[in-house]
C-alpha cells in the first residue's frame, strides 16, 4: 500500500513539474518572438520607408541629356537611395497593362512624359526633410512636377511609431504575466511537497539546507524551459524566413545568438525567485495550516 502511494506521489510529482516546464517554455518563447518583432521592427520600418516613392515629371521638351544629368544630380542629393529612369513608353506600356486597354489607340499619341523615382534612405523620409528635399529638386528648369503624396508620408511616419511603441508596450505587460505564470505552476508543484518540507524542518534542517535542492531543481526547470522555448523560436523564425524573406532574419544571427542567453538568464531567474518564495512559504506556515 506504502509503494503504490509513493508510486502515485512521483508520478504526480512528474507531472507537476511537466507542467512548470510547459509553462516556462511557452511564456519564454512568446517573450523571444516578441523580442525578434521589436528588434525587427525598425529593419520593417526602414524597408516601409525605402519603398516610399517621389516621382519627379520632366518637361516634355527637355533632352536626353540634360534628363541624366540631372538624374546623377539628384542621385548624389543627401538621403537618396536610388533612382530610376522611367521613359514615357515604359509608363504607357505599364498603364496599359493596370488598365488592361490600349488607351494609345483612342487618343493617337502618348500623352505621358519621361519621369524619374527618387527611393530616400529610411531615416530621411519624415516631413521636415520632403518639403526641403522637394524645393531642392524643382530648382530645376527640366522639372515639369513633383509628386510626392504627403499625406501617406506623414501616416507611415506616425503608424510605425505606434507599432513600435505597442510592441514594447507587449514585451512589458508578457513580461509581468510571464512572471505570475510561472509563479502559479511552481507554487503547485511545491504544493505536492508541503509535507516533506514540514518534516525535514522537524527534523532540525535549516532553511537553506531544505531550499537547496528546490533551487536546484527550479533552476533546471528554467534551462530545460529556454531550451524548449528555444528550439521552438528557431522553427519559427526559420518558417518566417522563408514565408518573409523582406525582413532579412537570416541576416541577424549576431541578434539571434544573444537570444538564447537571455532567454536561459530569464528562464532561470524567474524559476529560482519563485522557488525560492513558494519554499519560504511553507517553511513559515504552521504544521495545521499545510491541511488547508
């Protein structure tokens, strides 16, 4: 009878501490994955701002050269990425293809103009710098009009700020319910073991001669919970890479090294804090209290 219910005791013991390492690994992962959103958040950022386009129109009657020379001109300009060359036949052809109709047929001539795209480096795209940036290029006898939609700009701007400010805003609140989560499984899992706890300070054991291998075994929780969480973050990100190649995930392995380490440090310090307290507790309690 004694065997079967020591037998019953381990296995839900066991299953307890499956329990906490469950919920150390799934916490830890949604504080890693958050963590890569935030770090890439400002590489999304940049890839938004770069694909933000100035279009410059050039006069009609305007040559062929003085049309590249004022394209290496505004290439050299501070804050250009890059620029392109878009003749009055490509711009047909490519509206004839939106409008899925040859508007060339009814009207008899092209009535497009030769353009140029102007993509800036993301830093520079903010309204302060487009309207200095757009005087810039009109001051140019070739320039027929500028287009530039500031509106979008400036809605691009103030939305990316947002996500970025909701993402850290995530990061803290997971953190506090990391905390209590773990907390909660950990207390269960001492919980079953209350009584052990009582008898050995009985017994005349100190308190840290009793916490020590609670510790011990909360900290190993914490490692096998990073490891789990872990592997699962990098199955995850390696799918993103390829389902979101723009984001370039492949490319922040020094970023994805550091991960793992913080991951483990989280893991491991939470796990031990709260061992530590949910022991204390039960030292403190009285022998008729561990009943209730």
């Amino acid at each position: 009878m004694a065997k079967r219910f020591e037998s019953f005791n381990r296995r839900r013991l066991r299953s307890s501490y499956f329990g906490v390492v469950v919920s150390i690994s799934l916490v830890l992962y949604l504080l890693g994955f958050l963590a890569v959103l935030v770090y890439n958040a400002d590489n999304l950022s940049r890839s938004v701002k770069e694909n933000f386009t100035i279009t410059v129109l050039i006069q009609p009657e305007a040559n062929d050269m003085n049309v590249r020379q004022y394209q290496k001109m505004v290439a050299a300009l501070e804050g250009v990425k890059s620029t392109t060359f878009i003749s009055k036949d490509e711009a047909a052809e490519t509206l004839i293809k939106e409008l899925d109709e040859d508007f060339l047929e009814y009207l008899g001539t092209n009535p497009l103009t030769d353009a140029i795209d102007i993509f800036l480096e993301g830093d520079y795209v903010e309204m302060a710098f487009l309207e200095t940036f757009k005087t810039r290029l009109a001051d140019e006898n070739i320039v027929h009009e500028i287009l530039i939609d500031e509106d979008l700009a400036e809605q691009v701007y103030s939305n990316l700020q947002r996500i970025s400010l909701f993402l850290l805003l995530g990061v803290a609140l997971l953190t506090v319910i990391s905390f209590f989560l773990i907390n909660s499984s950990i207390q269960l899992a001492i919980y079953s073991r209350r009584f052990i706890i009582k008898t050995m300070q009985l017994v005349g054991a100190t308190r840290g001669f009793i916490r020590s291998p609670f510790l011990r075994t909360g900290s190993l929780h914490g490692v096998l919970g990073a490891i789990f969480a872990t592997s699962l973050l990098y199955l995850s990100l390696y799918y993103i890479n390829i389902w979101i190649p723009e984001l370039e995930i492949h490319q922040q392995w020094n970023f994805l090294a550091l991960v793992p380490v913080g991951l483990l440090m989280i893991g491991i310090g939470i796990s031990w804090i709260c061992t530590y307290f949910a022991v204390r507790k039960y030292l403190n309690l009285k022998t008729d209290d561990l009943y209730y």
